[in-house]
C-alpha cells in the first residue's frame, strides 16, 4: 500500500498492473487519484532527457492548434494587465507568444528549462498547467506552489487527458508514456479544488478551468 501523492491519503488499493512495463497503478479511496508507483519512476536525468525529445514550438501548426483552446478559454475572463505564469512550460514553449498576442504577458517555469524563483514571485492572474499535471511525482507540494502562485479570485487552467473507467485505461495510450504517472478525474478534480480553495469554472474535454475563491 502506498500513500496518494494528491491528498495525501494511506487509504489507496490496487488498481492495475502492467505486466509488460512492470508498472503498478494504485487508486486513493480518497480523492480516486490513479497514480503509479513510486519504484516504476524515471529518475530525474531520465525524465529530463525525454522532455528534450520533444520538438514542438511555434512554427508547428498542429501544436498551436492544439493549445489554442487554452488561450480561447482564458480570454472572456481576463481583463487588461493581467500577468499569467505557464507551470511546466517544457523546452519548446509557446503559450506566452500566443499570449503575447492577445496583449498579456505570461511569464514561463519549468524546473529543467526555465527555473525560477517560485518563493520570491508575487502571484498572477492567471496559471496554467498544460500537459503537466500527468507529470507530476509530488502533486500535493506542487498544488500548494501553484496555489500560492494564483491571486484570490485568480484563475488556474489545466490540460490534461482525464482518467475514466478501468477498461478504457487499460488501453490508454496516454498512460503509456514513461513520464506519464498521476491521472485525475472528475472525482480527484473536485478533490483538488475543495482542498486548495478553488471552484470548477468549466470542465470539458481535456481543459479545466478554476477559480480561485476570494
């Protein structure tokens, strides 16, 4: 039995086992976070050296196709002079030029490609998580960063594949990616906003959009 890296709960079970990978899956009772292992994770140079696989920016229509609804989402709620931060922003970002676009500044982290100073930054209006939040081996440490990274009334927007039942993720392709290791869904989504003080603006798809209570 190991303890759920989202809410913290030692109450979680076996949920699948991927033989061929030799990769256990463990589901919280608590919050339903789906999570791997901790002995089945890469470690750091690993993961590092994957992401630097990726080769992905602003000249590649299909990939600013594909975030592009990350921006439509945010717009309507977003008012002259907002500051966002992109979590996770990877070694090829894009979102801040997309942004810079629309006339707002996000500012990039990513603790391989653009470290920062978490502690020492004032919060923003607006956060996003694209394509991160799989990632993450300690999601409860970082939701307390990203929390504190938002204003109150700010907003927080992840894009992630969302976890459904047993069969499907059996055969998920998403899943199937080595640094691909912590799966949400609507249950530890609401989880996660009641715990760190946030309300479910929107949820559809893949995109979430959350508002961080006053």
């Amino acid at each position: 039995m190991m303890k759920c890296p989202l809410c913290l709960s030692p109450q979680t079970t076996h949920y699948f086992d991927d033989q061929r990978q030799n990769w256990l899956y463990w589901l919280c009772q608590h919050c339903d976070f789906v999570f791997r292992d901790s002995k089945s994770l890469l470690p750091a140079s690993e993961e590092r050296a994957r992401y630097e696989t990726h080769n992905n920016g602003i000249e590649s229509p299909g990939y600013v196709d594909f975030l592009m609804p990350v921006v439509k989402t945010l717009l309507p709620y977003l008012k002259s002079g907002d500051r966002g931060l992109d979590f996770g922003s990877g070694p090829g970002p894009i979102l801040n030029i997309l942004f810079e676009r629309e006339g707002f500044v996000l500012r990039n982290y990513d603790p391989y490609f653009e470290p920062l100073d978490l502690k020492n930054l004032n919060p923003f209006e607006f956060v996003t998580c694209t394509e991160v939040f799989e990632h993450l081996y300690s999601p409860h440490r970082e939701m307390e960063i990203i929390t504190s990274l938002v204003k109150a009334g700010g907003f927080l927007l992840f894009m992630t594949q969302f976890r459904k039942d047993l069969s499907q993720f059996c055969n998920w392709s998403y899943r199937m990616d080595n640094t691909h290791v912590g799966f949400l869904n609507d249950k530890s989504l609401s989880w996660l906003a009641q715990n760190w003080g946030f309300e479910i603006l929107s949820h559809q798809d893949r995109i979430a959009l959350l508002r961080r209570r006053d």
